[in-house]
C-alpha cells in the first residue's frame, strides 16, 4: 500500500513554534474578558449583542450579568466574579 502525498504537510521533526497565548488559542474575547476585574463593565449596543453573549457565555462561564439597559435595546456587561 503506497502512502498518500499532499503538498500542503509537512513532517518537521524537533520543537514546534510557541503558540500566540499560553492556551494555544488567540480570541480578542478571551484576552478582553481575562483583563477585564471585577465590577469592571462595558457598554453593548444592540447589533452586537448577539455575538458578545454568546463569547461571554464561553470565556465567563457564569462570572457575568448581562442586561438591557435602555430603550434604544444597549445592554451592559459587568464581570462579577
């Protein structure tokens, strides 16, 4: 049985490069929420309120409230623990 060839691996042997954080993973989120202490909080307008529940809901794990805060639908994130 031959092996199959794709151009695009590669095989190195000895050590791998240093990832961009120590988990391996970049997210503008993450970093944003790790630097981020408590009672610290920021403003949400509503376009993009879809997208930061669903990151807080990852990186926070519970360790946030989040809720509407006026009439034009702004929401506020606030890390509480």
């Amino acid at each position: 049985m031959s092996k199959a060839k794709i151009k695009y691996l590669e095989v190195n042997a000895g050590t791998p490069p240093n990832p961009m954080n120590f988990r391996g993973r970049a997210s503008k989120w993450r970093d944003l929420f790790e630097s981020m202490k408590r009672n610290d909080w920021f403003v949400i307008p509503k376009k993009d309120f879809a997208k930061t529940s669903a990151a807080a809901s990852t990186y926070l794990k519970g360790r946030y409230s989040l809720y509407k805060i006026n009439d034009r639908h702004d929401y506020c994130l606030i890390k509480i623990r």
